[in-house]
C-alpha cells in the first residue's frame, strides 16, 4: 500500500507572512529570533542533573543487546530550533545522533567485531551508569515515577514505583520526544490532517488513503476501546487504566510545555498556537485519539489481504486470450501462490494451508469487462482542493489505498544457540517502516509493577514497548501479509445506495468528514476545502462498483481487524511483564493475542521462536479468497457476527510456528509450505533469498557470533537482487554464443565485472557518494524494465501483460517511488518480476524449474530469439544516459545516482536532515545475545 509523498509532507514549504513563498528567508529568521529569544526551551531551562544512577532492573543481557533507530530520540522542536534548523542547519540535542552511525554501517561492517557494535549501534542494557546521566526528572512533580535521559542518545528510562505513575511517565516521555507526530497522525487516523496541517496536496492524499481503509466514526472509535476492555477481563481492565495513565501523562506535558512555552514549533507555523502573545490551543488528547492511531500503523504495516478486484481484472484478461481453462492455468502459474521453489522461514516441511485455492471454486462474483470504476471518496471541492495536483494526489490515494494487496517491509535472522560460538541465541532483527523526521518510532525503557522492558513502540502508542528486550528475552516483527481482508461483491436495489442484506433490500450507511484549510506559514496552500464520503455496508465500506452478470452491484472490503484496531493491546501488555512471560510458549501465546498479520520473532539465552499473528477468517468452503464473492450467506466468513466484525478465526495451531528451529529469517518471504500470502511475488527470487542464502553458510560453518550476523544483514542489505539473483542466468544467456556488438560487449563486461565483485550498491569509499561499478548499476537499472517487456509481452499480449503489471510490478529499485513510505525509502526488491524472468530464463536455458510458468516465453521458446530479445534490449539500456535513468526530483539532480537511491527522513515537522547512502535494512533494529536466563 504505497504512501508516496514528497519528503516535506507537512512543512514542503516554510514561507513568512506576506511574501513569497519559499524557505525562511536568513534575514527573516534573524528577525523572529530577536522577539523569540526569551522563551527558553525546557532543556535549556533545566537545571543541572543530580549525579545519580538510574536503577538497572534484571538484566540477562550481559551487556550484549544493542539497538539503533535513526536520526534521533528527540522529535520534538520549538520554534527557534525549527528556524535556526531551517536558516542554518544546526541541530537540536539529540535529533540526529543515531543517524551517523547507523548510516557508518554500510562501509564499515566489513571490519565489524564484537568490540565495535557498538559503534554503529546503542548499548541496550538496562538502566544508565551514573556516569551517562543526562537528566532527572519527576513528571509533574509526582513521587511515583523518575525519567532519566542518557548523554548518549537521550533515550529515556522511565521507572516507576506505582502502574498508574509508571504509564503516567511513558504518556509524558513520549509527548516530550513526539507531541506533534503524535497529533500529526491522530488526525491522519480521523481523515482531518488538512484541517490540522494544511492543505497540501501530499496532505490530502495521506488523509484519503487511511480514511478509506478506516472510516470510523466517534463512536466506532468509543465501541472499539469498550469492546477491547470487556473481551480481556483482567488484562483488558489493565489495559484501561494503562491508556488513560498513559493520555494523563500526555495531557500533563501538554499544559507544562504551553505554560512555559516549549511547545513544539510546529504550532506556531500552522497557526494553533501565536509566538507572541501565547493564544492559542494545543488540545488535549483522549482514549479515542489512540484508536485513530492505531487504525494508521494497523493499515500501514499488519493489515494483509486486498486486491481481489486486480486479481479478478487479470484472470478475466488471461481467459480472453487463453480461454477459461488454459487462462486459468496461465493465471495460477504467474500466482505462485505455492511455489516449491519459495524461500521459507519455517524450512523444515512444516504445512500450514490457509488460503489456498479450492478445488471446486464456489461464489466468485467476477465482474463484467469494462465495468469496474473506483468508488469516489472526495465532493464537493473548492479552491485548491479542485486543483490538478489535488485531483492527482485523490487518484493515487484511491489506487494505493485499495487496489493493492502490496504491504510490508522488515527483516528478521535468528540463529539457534546450537550454532553460535557463544552457546547461545543470537538475533538481528527489525522492522522497516520508513525514514522519518521525526521518526514514527521512539525509544523507551519502561520499569515498574509488572512492567520491564526496553525498545521502540509508534509514538502515542507507547504505552508498552512493541518491540523489543524484556529481562532476558527479546522479541520482533516482519509484516506477514496472509490474506485477512476479503472483497464482497454487494447487489443494489431500489437506488446506488441500497442492497440486499440476507434477502432484505438495506441502505448503505453514508459516512462524512468535512475538512477546510487556509494557508499558514508552514504550508502556503490556498484555502479550499472538501468533503470525504464513504458508504458503508454490513460487508465493509464500498471500494468499487461494477455489473456481473449484467447485474449492478457494489464490491465492498472486509477486513477481519476493522472494528477491531485496539485489540492487539493485550498482547502488547503480555510482552513487556516480567510475571507471564518466561519462555518460547509464553511469547508465542501473547503474540496469539495480537490480530495484525506480522511474523513475531523469539531469543532468549536458550531458546528462539516464531509465530504468525493474525485474526485469520475461517472461510466457507469453496471461497477462493482470491477473488470477489457474493455478499450471501453461504459465502460469508463462518460465525461473521456483522454488528461486532467478528468471526470463528483460525487456531494457533494452524499458524506458522516453531520453537528452536536451526534458524530464522524474515524479509516478508512465505512463512511455510501451503500458507499464501495476499501480496504477488513469492517465487523462486526473493529479497529474502539473500537473507537465506548468508545465514545458511553461516550456520553451516558454525560458530555463529553477533558480529558475523550483522555482517550478514548488511551486505543483504546492499546487494541488488536482480543482479545476485538473476543476472548471472541472463549473461549466461547472451554468452552462449560470441558477443559480436561492441557496445553489447562493452555492457556485458561491466555487468560481469559487478556480479563477480558481489552485485552490491555500495560507495567507493565512505563519504564518496559515488557508486563503484556505478555504469554496470545504471545499465541494470535502465535495462531491467525494457527485458522484462520484450521478455513477456509479445507472448502474454499487451492486455494481460499491463494486467500483471497491476498485480505486481516489474521493478523495485531503491531509486523508485514504493512501498508503504514512498522513495527515498531504503527498502527496495520486495515486489518486481525476478522470479518470472529467472523461472522463464531457466526454462529457455533447458534447467529444471520446479513450479515453471506456464509458458516459455522469451523469444517464444528460442534460445537463440531469447538471445536476441535480451542484446537489443541491453544495447538500447546501455545508450540511456544517466540524466534519463535518474530524472532527478525535489531532492536530487538529474543523473545523480547515489542521491536517487539515497535515504531521505521525510519531515513531518520542521526539522530537516541530510540524505545518508542507501541500505535495505530495518529502521530499528536490534543486535541481541542473552547469556543467562532468569
């Protein structure tokens, strides 16, 4: 589910009253600093911290848990900051800290030890030695909880003597790291972010996206925190009490930072609060507020499923040429939904089917040709709203939002203790979720009754560390992406907005959100406004509509955590206490609680662990969840209560799962053999191949040591699969007969010489910003889509070629807008037809292929054809200058490589960072190896 903005989404312009717009003028700056001055930040204001020690709870870590999570703990700036940022570039304290060493990874891990982990990474012991004490703090005045804040990073530790003083701290803590991201998505999750910030295309855009997916009214949001607390007893009566701690703790530091006026600057440039007089309102958050966050990390990353609609247009594409049967053949070969050649996390023949294709399909509801037109979500615009870019932004929000079942990022090895040096578990692991400023994730350590743990949560969710290290164990999450959301094909009566629910002729229920901006310093876009609409059906809101059978219907999205955003917390509070979770069985039993499809990730000093989360429906025998069905009850979900969204799911037992398996890795790949995922792509070449392929000779040779791991993270996370995966076979090709033309010579010489240097993308020195083999890059880059078209067009045909191509894209290079977090982005090969052009390329080669397509089609089958295909297109690639492979954007120039694949922390408030080198790897992550066990 792509979330393509520009890297300033909120501030993409700062501009001064009454002029041009365009970034703060120095002179301007200067100007408001003079009147600004006096306001002193909290930090500044602070006295003197006492030399004192953070008390360290149980620790089993041995001083080897480390942690990184750029660009910095501290997200929060006030307005001299964020001018002195924008003017000069100069830094607040701890913003930017961690970014130099996590970006330092890429061109030092090759002369990683043991020693010097922590040179990349934060030493993620528990507690702060006296000498790190940064400072100490009693949350407004109260006795029953302390942050302390390290001089290293300015995480905080939060330890409390009391539940409700404990959360009251984390509520607190996380509003002085991120009050603005955390007010920035509570109206993102409430579909009202250009109200809030602004009417900025990109703004609104991010706005329709999620409320298409969550279109939740107050009272959903309400229903959805008394339904959570009233289905989990003790734990759920917990949960409430933690939250609302949590929100007071929240609210505490709102007041304090408006009365001493340290509020985020953020206020003052989108015109919330006035610099001068102090007028103004920074609102108070509440429980609700929480839900609609949730609902927005929920759709981002654990919300797998969706695009049954893409599916239904390209079996329909594949039977017009084919027929019905050879169609449908050719359409389940470019599915893979089972491949024997998929690389796996659980590799030792476990089964789990779920979601797989029946054998006498019942219920389909395919629609007719031509017929499918998205549901609009946006009316009645005025001024900039009925723009062309804001029309634009409507569009691609309206693709990405339910068109593509396209969702995930994060990485995952875990070795077994079996076959470390040290006797013990070892774990590199985290999740992706994009590069932000500040980021979405914050750092924390959390001590009090029944609460010990440190790591990352989403900011304003904070109550508990999601992921991370409890006193001897530590845990985290890949996006899974089995198939949890279902489309409904609804018929209409009477009018558009009615249709038969079980026999009887029902209205949609009309869901709005009216929303108006004007423009502000922060963001000059003219004033204009619209309104979202939705129609809700007993089947979920409607995405689409159609005619099948020449009837009129509405297709309709069900997923099985809508209604239920907040159900997860229960097994977020397991995690993080100390009493329950002493084992493999323990975690996997708290992760059973959680309803967002992730693959969660055990280690502790004897044991690892795996388990696949998710509220998996139990579907009615016949469904191919593939495809649309009828809204009827023989073909919905088995025990669907449609008042609460609930149904009869999946046991744990079904899920994947594993305890001490000989390793683990996740890069978002198959979990096991007959368990399919939503998302195309889980073929014989996988990003998570690269994983696989470095652990396996790891564990092989033994002796395993946390060093040797990360280095295997990192050099994955440089290297281009199409090149490690593919490439050799396609050179193999052109090589099988003297290569005559010069300029075909020339680039197959550059691409041999880059593959046999390991195909990574890495810079010639640190700091260099130039790629080596940088001409070998640029030829792959521009050749790959131009194969791949002559490869498989000619022979699909261009209907149902450009059908495929919806279902999964042909390329995913890191210089390409993608992805849950747009370009810029880091993570890059996960989607891309590598395995299609590698089975294809195999098969016209005469090599085995297990699961092969259900064609040859390069060259038809010829080698020599196939040859010919791939020379002309490799010349033609080799011509394209480096300005027409990298046409440059709002960050980088035209033909500048490395700034294209480059990272960039998109700004959400007013703090800007620069661009580090590119690497595929998590944004959090941990290093972890415990050497004793409570």
């Amino acid at each position: 589910m792509p979330w393509r903005t520009p890297r300033n989404v909120l501030f993409h312009r700062l501009r001064t009253p009454g002029s041009r717009t365009g970034f703060l003028k120095t002179a301007s700056v200067c100007a408001l600093l003079a009147g600004l001055l006096s306001p002193l930040t909290q930090q500044a204001a602070a006295a003197e911290p006492a030399a004192v020690q953070a008390t360290a709870a149980d620790d089993y870590c041995g001083g080897q848990c480390s942690d990184i999570l750029p660009p910095g703990q501290n997200g929060n700036a006030t307005l001299v900051q964020i001018l002195l940022n924008q003017a000069f570039g100069t830094q607040p304290d701890h913003a930017e800290d961690q970014l130099g060493p996590y970006a330092d990874l890429a061109t030092g891990y090759s002369a990683l030890t043991d020693a010097k982990i922590n040179t990349f990474f934060n030493d993620a012991s528990f507690g702060v030695p006296a000498g790190q004490v940064a400072s100490t703090e009693k949350p407004a005045g109260r006795t029953d909880v302390t942050i302390v804040r390290d001089k290293r990073t300015g995480v905080p530790h939060i330890t409390g003597t009391t539940r409700y003083g404990t959360e009251f701290g984390a509520g607190y803590a996380a509003a002085q790291d991120r009050l603005w991201l955390m007010d920035v998505f509570r109206h993102v999750g409430r579909g009202q972010l250009t109200s809030f910030a602004g009417g900025a295309a990109a703004n609104q855009g991010l706005e329709q996206q999620f409320y298409r997916n969550a279109p939740y009214t107050e009272a959903d949001l309400q229903a959805q925190i008394d339904n959570a607390v009233a289905q989990n007893g003790d734990r759920g009566r917990q949960a409430i009490a933690d939250v609302n701690a949590y929100i007071d703790g929240i609210n505490a530091y709102i007041d304090a930072s408006d009365s001493g006026r340290y509020f985020p600057g953020e206020y003052v440039l989108t015109g919330h609060k006035d610099s001068i007089t102090n007028a103004g309102t920074i609102e108070h958050f509440k429980v609700t507020d929480l839900v609609a966050l949730a609902s927005v990390i929920g759709a981002l990353f654990g919300a797998g499923g969706g695009g049954e609609v893409d599916n239904a247009l390209s079996l329909i594409a594949a039977q017009s040429k084919y027929g019905v049967e050879e169609g449908t053949r050719v359409w389940e070969s470019f599915r893979e939904r089972n491949d024997p050649e998929a690389v796996l996390t659980l590799h030792n023949g476990e089964s789990f089917p779920y979601g797989t294709r029946p054998a006498d399909p019942k219920g389909a509801a395919l629609p007719d040709a031509g017929s499918v037109t998205q549901e609009p979500l946006v009316h009645d615009r005025t001024g900039s709203a009925a723009t062309a870019s804001a029309d634009g932004a409507s569009t691609e929000a309206a693709r990405t939002a339910v068109g593509s079942a396209r969702r995930g990022m994060s990485n995952a090895l875990v070795v077994s203790g079996e076959h470390t040096a040290g006797g013990h578990p070892i774990a590199v692991f985290g999740p992706q979720t994009g590069y932000f400023a500040p980021q979405l994730l914050l750092l924390q350590e959390i001590q009090g009754p029944g609460i010990s743990a440190r790591g990352a949560s989403f900011a304003g969710l904070s109550m508990y560390v999601e992921l991370g290290r409890g006193q001897d164990y530590a845990w985290s999450a890949t996006t899974s992406g089995q198939d949890i959301i279902d489309t409904y094909a609804v018929e209409l009566c009477q009018d558009d907005y009615h249709y038969l629910y079980r026999g009887t002729c029902t209205a949609m229920e009309k869901v709005e959100q009216k929303n108006a901006w004007k423009p502000t310093v922060a963001d000059g876009t003219a004033a204009g406004s619209y309104t979202m609409r939705v129609w809700r059906t007993e089947y979920g809101p409607v995405a689409y509509r159609a005619t099948v059978g020449g009837k009129k219907i509405a297709y309709t999205t069900l997923r099985s955590s809508y209604l239920h955003e907040v159900d997860s917390i229960i097994g977020f509070q397991m995690l993080n206490d100390p009493d329950y979770l002493k084992g493999p069985e323990d975690f996997q039993t708290a992760a059973q609680h959680i309803n967002y499809t992730f693959n969660w990730f055990y280690a502790d000093s004897r044991h690892t662990a795996y388990y696949n989360s998710g509220s998996n429906p139990v579907r009615a025998s016949g469904v191919d969840a593939e495809f649309p069905v009828w809204a009827q009850p023989a073909y919905e979900w088995r025990g669907w209560d449609p008042a609460a969204n609930t149904a009869a799911y999946t046991p744990p037992a079904e899920h994947p799962h594993s305890v001490d398996q000989d390793y683990y890795i996740s890069w978002n790949n198959k979990q096991a053999e007959d368990y399919a995922a939503a998302p195309w792509g889980e073929g014989s070449v996988h990003r998570g191949n690269l994983l696989d392929d470095r652990v396996k000779k790891l564990v092989q040779a033994g002796g395993v040591t946390r060093t040797s791991l990360v280095k295997a993270m990192a050099d994955a996370g440089l290297a281009d699969l199409r090149a490690e995966g593919v490439l050799p076979d396609l050179l193999k090709v052109i090589n099988s007969s003297t290569v005559t033309d010069a300029t075909a010579a020339a680039a197959v010489s550059k691409l041999q010489t880059w593959v046999s240097a390991g195909a990574k993308r890495t810079e010639t020195s640190a700091g260099s910003k130039r790629y080596a083999n940088a001409d070998a890059i640029r030829i792959l880059d521009a050749w790959w889509p131009l194969l791949v078209k002559a490869q498989f067009e000619p022979g699909l045909g261009s209907d149902l070629y450009t059908a495929f191509t919806a279902n999964l894209p042909v390329d995913e290079a890191p210089s390409a807008g993608h992805g849950p977090t747009g370009s810029h982005a880091g993570s890059a090969f996960q989607y891309g037809w590598w395995s299609y052009v590698d089975k294809d390329i195999r098969a016209v080669l005469g090599e085995p292929v297990q699961g092969p397509l259900a064609g040859k089609y390069c060259g038809g089958g010829s080698l020599t054809s196939c040859r010919d295909i791939l020379i002309s297109t490799l010349k033609q690639a080799a011509g394209l200058t480096a300005g027409q492979v990298y046409p440059g954007d709002d960050q980088c120039s035209a033909g500048d490589q490395w700034c294209a694949d480059s990272i960039i922390q998109r700004t959400l408030g007013g703090i800007k960072h620069g661009n580090i080198s590119w690497q595929n790897r998590p944004t959090y992550q941990q290093v972890v190896e415990f050497t004793a066990h409570r």
